[in-house]
C-alpha cells in the first residue's frame, strides 16, 4: 500500500488569524510540505492543476520537476491532469519529460476537474467533455506507445507522421490513474487499457465511490488484465490529526466551519460520521482509514488531504509529523497482515520495464540525424523498423 498526500493548490484565507496567504507564499509553502512528506515516511506526493484563482497550480509538471530535485525516494504524481482542456500532444511531452527528470518517479492522474469556465478559456466546449476525455486520452496512450502516429479524430487537427518528444523514459509510458466520482465511462476506459482507477473519495459516503469502484474491478477482470480483486484502486480522503480527539476537533473546526466545498452546511461531526473525512486522534485516523479496506478491499494507494481550508504551513508540517510517526507505521503493519497475497502493490517504473523486457535489454531511442530541416523523416529513431530496413538496403 502506498500513502501519499494530496493539494488541489488552493490560496484560502486562514480563518484564525485572518490572513490569506500570498501565491509566492503558498508555492515556497508547499513546496516544504512535499518535501517534509518524504522525511516522515509517505510515499507519493500529488498537485491538483487549475487555471484560475483562488489556486495556482496551472504547471504540475514543472512544480513536480522542482520536487523531484529535491528528494529521492517520494512517487510524484497528479491530483488532477485536466485530460479535457489540455491538447494530449503537450500532456505526452511534459509527462514524458518529467519521468525524465524524476528517474520514473513518477505517474499521473487524468480527469476532467471540476471547474467549468475552463471549457472556454482553452477554446472547448463543455458539452463534448466526457468524449472529448475519451478521445484525448485515446490519443495519448497512442502517443507513448508509438514513434510514429497518424491521427484523425473530432477534436483536434490531424496528425501526420507525428512523434511525441522525448520519448517516454526506458520507451515505458508512465503509469496513469483516471479520476473519475460519477462518470461509468472513465472506470470503463480505466478498465479497458489495465489503468488504475481513483476515486476521490472525499465529499460523499463511501458507499457512493464504492458502486464505480466495483464497476471498474469488474470491467478490468472482463478485459482480461487479471481478476477483479486485482484492478489498481487509489482512495482520497481528509484528515486533521492531533495528540487527542478534542484538540483536533477545536482545532480544525474554523477551518471546516468557512472550508469553500463544504462550510455552512453540516456540521463537522456530521460530516464525519456520513464522509471519509478524519478528525481526531492517530489511533481515530488509524480506525478511520481502516475501515476503508473493509469496504473496498485491498486497494493500492492512499491519499490524503491536508493543506485545504486555508491551514497554515506550519500547521500541516506538524499534521505530517504525527501522521508519519504514529499513523502510517501502524496502517501499514495492520494492512500488511490483511492483505490478500494475490493483489499487487502499485506499480512502479521498475515495475513496468521489467513486465516490458523481463530479463532483456531496455530500449533508449536515439534519434536519426536532422535532414536540415528539423524533422528526421519517417524513421526517427535509429531502431525503427523502417530506418533498420534502410540499413540494409531494403
């Protein structure tokens, strides 16, 4: 089981002492929390991606490169890539790029956000998002998968004899989750590739994620990637921990009380009670988390949300602290002894290339020379089928 935590990036005033963080401020800020996550012990760091204010993460990838400077063992990954706004060539080159720069720490989550007027700021139309998701993602597996692609489809100019630079690190595409919390069809294109799947998992019981959960789990064993039990699942979740459960509480609640997504409504004690949010003590996060498993099953990672509301850095620094020190090691060992033999970890890059070549040599695409006008024609790399025929005078 991974454990991981996650930030949609947002500038929010903090309701104690009534200060709202500058952009520069929040990025330094967050920036020591991905790093400080690695020190205690979690194993992925995630960043949501948004193109308007009050958030600021509108380049994952180059925040996610700057972390990936900075540490050595952290998976670095998306709380969202907008699979919908953004072209997929771009996303097949930055991804690319970053599994570079990371030594393939790294995957990312695709989805379609849930910020409308995005639709029309990048030129799409709201109403062709889920095929426009489809097709886009369609593309990029395509993309990362072959040097050369011709492409037609209903969203985006043609391609002809096009190749997506550079290409993925060891010719072995990224690892991608797709997000989805209501859509069928993306547990379904989940399902379809041998994907993973990952359900947000915050706002709602967690009998509501279940149901698209066990969808994709079924589709996935029906496309013959292995048995249902086996499908590559990622939970979300909230958690504000303290030393006892009354700290916790009077702590976070003005943070809960004025939270955009769900302040002035519930309370948090019903909130609690009815979502996966965790208020409380280690050994009430522990229990929390927990019975997640005994809802979904073995499931491979776990993310949690820590930084929204308008906390303050420091506050979330000591969060990680006891989450790394008297949470993890505890969910580990419990999940570890209840974990079905026959369910994998998440995938790792060393993963991949090793289903890819087993024992045999990685494949590291070295391109043609430049014909003079930037392009090498239509055999890039040197190992391309056409380019190694021409070798031989075929």
């Amino acid at each position: 089981m991974e454990f991981g935590i996650f930030s949609v990036s947002d500038v929010t005033r903090d309701p104690v002492s009534g200060d709202t963080p500058s952009e520069a401020a929040r990025i330094k800020g967050l920036a020591k929390i991905a790093t400080h996550a690695e020190e205690v012990g979690f194993d992925v760091f995630a960043i949501g991606e948004h193109h308007n204010p009050p958030f600021f993460s509108s380049s994952p990838t180059t925040f996610l490169a700057h972390i990936a400077a900075l540490t050595k063992t952290l998976k670095l990954s998306t709380s969202t890539t907008l699979i919908t706004t953004n072209d997929p060539v771009r996303i097949a080159e930055e991804y690319a790029m970053l599994q570079h720069l990371a030594d393939g720490r790294m995957d990312l989550m695709l989805g379609r956000g849930n910020t409308a007027p995005v639709y029309p700021w990048f030129g799409k139309d709201i109403r062709s998002a889920l095929p426009l998701a489809l097709e886009n993602y369609n593309l990029l597996h395509r993309l990362w998968r072959e040097d050369v692609v011709d492409y037609e489809g209903n969203f985006r100019t043609p391609l002809q004899g096009f190749t997506s630079t550079p290409r993925p690190l060891d010719d072995v595409p990224p690892f991608v989750w797709h997000g989805s919390i209501r859509t069928p069809e993306i547990a379904e294109q989940a399902a379809f590739h041998g994907d993973g799947f990952f359900s947000n998992h915050i706002f709602a019981p967690s009998a509501h994620s279940l149901r698209l959960v066990n969808f994709y789990r079924q589709r996935y064993e029906h496309y013959g990637h292995g048995k249902a039990k086996q499908a590559i699942v990622g939970l979300g979740g909230q958690a504000y921990v303290a030393k006892n459960s009354q700290d916790a509480a009077r702590e976070f609640r003005p943070y809960f009380n004025e939270a955009p997504v769900y302040g002035h409504g519930p309370s948090m004690e019903d909130f609690t009670s009815q979502t996966p949010l965790s208020v409380g003590s280690p050994q009430e996060i522990i229990d929390k988390t927990l019975s997640f498993r005994d809802m979904f099953g073995d499931y491979q990672r776990q993310m949690f949300l820590v930084d929204h509301a308008g906390l303050p850095t420091d506050t979330v620094l000591k969060q990680l602290d006891l989450l790394g020190s008297e949470v993890l090691p505890v969910l580990r060992a419990e999940l570890a002894k209840l974990r079905d033999p026959e369910v994998p970890e998440s995938p790792s890059h060393a993963d991949l290339v090793k289903a890819k070549y087993g024992d045999g040599e990685v494949r590291q695409p070295r391109p043609n020379p430049n014909r003079g006008d930037n392009v090498t024609g239509g055999s890039p790399y040197q190992d391309s089928p056409a380019a190694a025929g021409a070798a031989f005078g075929l």
